[in-house]
C-alpha cells in the first residue's frame, strides 16, 4: 500500500476511557434507583442528559458530572446536600493520570508511523484532552495531535485542508460511529471502525453503508497492520 494519512481518535480508540465512565454511572444508578426506579431507566435518563450536555458545553469530565448531577436533580426523591455530595464524589472514578492504553496500541503506531502518515485528532476540553496525550506517551507517534470541542464533517475537511492531506488517502480510524466514522465518510474520507468492548450508546449513530472500499471494519487495534 502506498503512504496513507491516518487520523487516528484518542478515547476508547488508543486508551481505555469508557469503562471509567461506566463505573462512576454504575455507581450513580445504584444511588438512585429503588422500587419504582430501576438502574436501566437511570442509566436511560443520564444517557439522554448526558448526550444534551455534550452536544452543548462539550465532553469533558466535568461535563459528565454536570449531566450527573442534572440528572440527580430530576429523579430523587428528595435533593440534599448529601446526595449532592455523592454525585461530585463520582469524579474519584474519572481520573487521567495515567491512561490505560489498549492492548497493542504502542507497538502498532511504532509500525505504521514508519510507513504512513500519522495524526491524532479527538474531541473535548482542549487541556484535558492535551494531559492525556501527554500522558499517554504516543506523542512522538504523530506529525500532528488536534483537540477540538466536536467532530462533525467540517472539522474533518479542514484537517485535511490545514494539513495538505489527500482526501483519497486518508483514512479516520476511530471506535464511534457517530463521531469518528459518520462525519468522515459525510466529508468523502475512507474509514475504519474498530469498536469498543461495550459502547456507550451516544457515542454511536446509524449511517448510511458507503460504498465498496470506503469502510474497513476491525476487530482489533493490531489488525490495523495487516491492512496498513
């Protein structure tokens, strides 16, 4: 294959970062349910909460604690400054520090930046999102790493604009469909799909089925070397 560019997403793509988010929910539907309220409908109402306060303020930790929180406020039977309390306490769960990458993700991009073009590019809080990748130790992987509050179609075309890339040979490699495949596809690049264990369901989306050779689907980070 010849050189590629591929942008690469960061969360739940190159680290581990859904399941924290999956044990500070679990904790918060286990403080609000009780009969009458399950866990399941919790957890529905802190999804749809949480996808509002995304799409407006972005996603970022304290994002997350605000939907907890608004949602806290719609469902208990009675707000106090105790369970206000326990619903701040669920940042214990979201900590950076030290991202927990996914398995063959640094021997992989070792091997494909010496015959592809890589860059990163993930949505969130600017410095939240730079403490990661600094973190992480991937940097020196990439030409280029790009924060930015969303990712929709736009942001992809100008990446490829501001960084001379060949749309016909760039590929996003990402584990959302809503937020890594759709929009690149909707911006006429290639794509490929490497989902996480257990998605969580804002971060996916329905889209139409792109043409042949549009759409690679992995099951696995590493088996991005038999392709690339």
């Amino acid at each position: 294959m010849s050189r590629q560019h591929l942008i690469f997403d960061a969360d739940d793509t190159l680290w581990r970062s859904g399941h924290k988010f999956g044990a500070a929910s679990a904790e918060f539907c286990e403080l609000l349910s009780r009969p009458g309220l399950s866990v399941e409908r919790v957890q529905e109402v802190l999804d749809q909460v949480a996808k509002l306060t995304y799409d407006t303020h972005g996603t970022t930790t304290r994002n997350y604690l605000r939907g907890a929180e608004i949602t806290y406020r719609l469902l208990a039977e009675e707000v106090t400054p105790d369970g206000i309390a326990r619903v701040e306490a669920l940042s214990a769960h979201l900590s950076w520090a030290e991202p927990e990458l996914i398995d063959g993700v640094f021997q992989t991009l070792r091997q494909l930046r010496d015959r592809h073009d890589l860059l990163l590019l993930t949505r969130g809080d600017d410095e939240e999102q730079q403490a990661k990748i600094d973190a992480s130790g991937l940097i020196s992987h990439f030409r280029a790493t790009i924060v930015v509050p969303d990712k929709d179609a736009r942001v992809y075309t100008d990446v490829v604009y501001r960084y001379g890339l060949d749309p016909e040979l760039t590929w996003m490699i990402g584990n959302s469909t809503r937020y890594d495949i759709a929009p690149a596809l909707e911006a006429g690049l290639r794509a490929v799909h490497i989902p996480e264990e257990n998605p969580w369901g804002p971060e996916q989306g329905r889209f139409p089925e792109p043409e042949d050779g549009m759409l690679l689907r992995l099951s696995t980070f590493p088996d991005l070397l038999h392709h690339f």
